[in-house]
C-alpha cells in the first residue's frame, strides 16, 4: 500500500487569474502557512492544511493521481481532464466539490469581426485554434461538425493574425482580448467559474476530517461574502 499522508494537500494556481483570490480564500478559513524557499510548497501552521503551487492544467491530474487531495480550478480545466479520461476508457476521477462563484468566464468560439455568424456549420473545414482541444472536439461532434483543431497552450487569439487557424475557441471574461483582436465571441461552450475539485472517492488516514473542517470554514466564509 501507499504511504500514508495525514496533511492535506491543496493545489493552487502558482499565478494567474485564479492564485490571489484562491489564496484570499484559504486564508479567511483561518489558514496560515510557512513559505518554503521556491514558494512553491507552503506548510500549513495554523491547520495540518499544505498548498502547492502550481499550474492550473496540472491541478486535476495531481488530485487523480492522489498528489494531492483538493485544488482550486475553472471548471474549464476540469473539463477538459475529464474528457480526456473518457477518451482513454477510464473514469472520470474528479468532482466539483464546491462552487466559488468568481473566476466567471466562458469558453467561445470567436471569428474575425467583419464576418456574419449563420451557425456551428459554418465552421466546417475551418481551423479552429483552442488550448481545450477535447472540449472543442467534443462540441463539434455534437453539432455533426468537421473541423481542424489546432492546439495551442497559449496566445490563442493571436492565431488568426498569423494565419495559424481560421477561428479561436478561447476563454472569455471581459472581452477585452477578443476586441483587442478584432474577434467577436458567437458561440458558448461552457461557462466556468472557480471551483474547489477533489476525488469521487473519500480522503484516507484522516484527510477526510481535515477537508472537512476546511469546507465547513470555506462555507462560512463564502456565506459572509455574499
Ligand atoms: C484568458 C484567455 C484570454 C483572456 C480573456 O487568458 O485565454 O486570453 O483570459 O480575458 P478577457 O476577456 O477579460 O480579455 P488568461 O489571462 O487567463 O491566461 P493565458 O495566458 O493562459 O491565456
Ligand atoms: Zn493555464
Ligand atoms: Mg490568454
């Protein structure tokens, strides 16, 4: 059997969008952590609670793999991790065990400004540039739709410009990225927010208790919020 671990684990975005408020978070549950040098693993002092800070992506893979037991992530990425899964034949290993109702946004198709939207059919045959390659193939095969996508990790709406792909499948929350691009959104394939992702299966050596403490705080301190 695996070692036992009887800290909980939480996974953070390392920066980006989602790391402060994902940090604000834990720590109006009354969490306080010793930085290790990197900052990239922080001991938790107040609660056996540790964060590790990583990239977003990687969040669901470290809680099915068991690295960790509970992390903060869109929902987009959760997704896209689940559907991979599937792909694969296996289950879908992750839940959302909370929503946090920030980190809104969605996940568009966006087209070139001067161009009249009729439909998803319009996309036939086109390249689509996305860093959600399996939500996007999903959505096509829903709407009986053959096109090419093209992955990128990163700068997807630049992609038109440099006759990389027809189209973008990108995240939107202001919309400010697509104007500055002269790309206007015509289709929603997920709308996302932040949300707390763990295991379909209960926590192990006394993690359980521990998350559970850690959710009732969460709890009090979203109510407080609102
Ligand atoms: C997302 C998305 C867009 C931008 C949209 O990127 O990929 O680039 O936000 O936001 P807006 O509608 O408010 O302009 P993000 O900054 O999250 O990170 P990235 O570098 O991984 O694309
Ligand atoms: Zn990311
Ligand atoms: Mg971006």
């Amino acid at each position: 059997p695996a070692t036992t671990r009887d800290r909980l684990r939480v996974a953070i975005q390392k920066s980006g969008r989602l790391a402060e408020p994902a940090r604000d978070l834990l720590a109006s549950c009354g969490l306080t952590w010793r930085e290790s040098r990197d900052k990239l693993f922080c001991y938790g002092e107040s609660l056996p609670v540790d964060l590790l800070l990583v990239r977003d992506d990687d969040i669901p893979g470290l809680i099915a793999d068991g690295v960790c037991d509970l992390g903060v992530v869109g929902r987009n990425v959760l997704v896209e991790h689940d559907l991979g899964r599937t792909a694969n034949g296996q289950a879908a290993a992750l839940k959302e065990w909370r929503q946090l109702g920030w980190g809104v946004c969605r996940l568009d198709i966006a087209i070139n400004d001067d161009e009249q939207w009729t439909g998803p059919e319009q996309l036939a045959g086109r390249r689509i540039a996305t860093s959600f390659p399996r939500t996007l193939e999903d959505w096509l095969t829903d709407k009986g739709v053959d096109a090419q996508v093209v992955t990128l990790s990163g700068s997807v709406e630049i992609a038109p410009r440099l006759g990389q792909a027809d189209v973008v499948c990108d995240l939107v929350s202001t919309g400010g990225t697509l104007a500055a691009n002269a790309l206007k959104p015509v289709e929603t394939l997920l709308h996302s927010e932040a949300v707390i992702a763990g295991p379909f299966a209960p926590l192990e050596d006394g993690r359980e208790e521990i998350a559970d403490l850690l959710l009732r705080r969460m709890d009090g301190a979203l109510r407080l919020k609102e």
